[in-house]
C-alpha cells in the first residue's frame, strides 16, 4: 500500500473505471478514491458507467465524466479482469496504469497492481490507501466505502467478512456516515 500510495501522491490527473453491471463495491470504492485524491489536490474523477443502477446515483454526485480524456492515468477499482470493464471502458483497456482489487484470482493487465485477496471488499483497500495519504474521512467518503463494504460482505453476513470490515465501518460511523439509511437502501 505504501508504494501505492507513494504512486498516488506523485500522480496529478486521474480516471477511475468500474466493473460492468456496477454493485456498490466499485462504486464506493470509485467514489471514495477520487473525494480522497481530490482531498488531496489532485484532479480526479469516476468515468461514467451507462450501467449504473440509480440507487448508487448519489454515491457519484459532481464526481463523473463521460469518459477519460487524453493525459489522464488510469485507474480500475475491484475490477478481476479486463473483460469485466463496461462495454463503454473497451477502447481504455490497454490503457490502465493501475488495478486496485481483492480479487485474488484476478487476472493482472495493468503495470501496476494493488491487489488483497484477504480484504472482503475493495472498499476496504481503498480506506486503507487514504489513511496511508493521511486523507481525512469525511461523510461522503464514508458513505462510500460503507456502500462498499456492506455490499460485499452482505451487510456483514456473509464469510468473508472480517474483523477489518467492522474497523471500516466503524471508521465510516465516526465519520457520520448514514449507515442505517444505506443498509435500508441496499437491503
């Protein structure tokens, strides 16, 4: 992480792409690293995916562009394989300077690669890179890797959760994150 965040910090412009048929882990995830680099002074951004169901709408609120323009590093969040991009992210596949993902069975396309198989849900990464950039989490941020991190783990049901997860989101609930109204949307 410390070398990804290093990667991070030097960087000025980024992207971020999501998976197809998006869930609230690419979502968050993507949502939550572009408010931290932004927090950080950087320029940044979700790519728009067409897929998105609107209950992750607000998640994305004034963080979105159509599409990556020319100069922008690329960045994909808990996404396992090339293929698993949006139809819309196609012609940026060869692009993607960076995978961030806990899918350990993923496939690496990108010269860079932060992957934690034993992390429930890439939100869970993602929140650990801010706290290694020294980016403070605020609500919005917190919502996100909540969205997350509950997602994956099914609303910590499921068997990947660990104790990690709860540290999240308990980190997410200091912050002021709107943890019961995001459980009630999602399950």
């Amino acid at each position: 992480r410390t070398e990804t965040a290093a990667w991070l910090a030097a960087g000025d412009r980024f992207g971020i792409l999501t998976h197809s048929r998006p869930d609230g882990d690419t979502l968050g995830s993507a949502a939550a690293l572009c408010l931290g680099l932004r927090c950080l002074g950087k320029q940044a951004y979700v790519a728009e995916n067409p897929e998105t169901p609107e209950k992750y709408a607000p998640l994305l609120a004034h963080l979105t562009r159509p599409r990556p323009e020319e100069g922008d590093t690329l960045i994909s969040v808990d996404v396992a394989a090339p293929n698993m991009l949006s139809r819309a992210f196609a012609p940026y596949r060869g692009s993607i300077a960076l995978r961030i993902d806990h899918h350990g069975t993923g496939t690496g396309f990108t010269p860079l690669e932060l992957v934690d198989p034993e992390a429930a849900a890439c939100a869970e990464i993602i929140y650990d890179l801010m706290m290694e950039l020294g980016v403070p989490l605020d609500k919005a941020m917190a919502n996100a890797l909540y969205t997350g991190v509950s997602t994956d783990t099914g609303c910590f049901r499921y068997a990947n959760t660990r104790p990690h997860s709860f540290r999240v989101a308990a980190a997410c609930a200091e912050a002021g994150g709107d943890l019961h109204a995001i459980n009630q949307a999602l399950f």
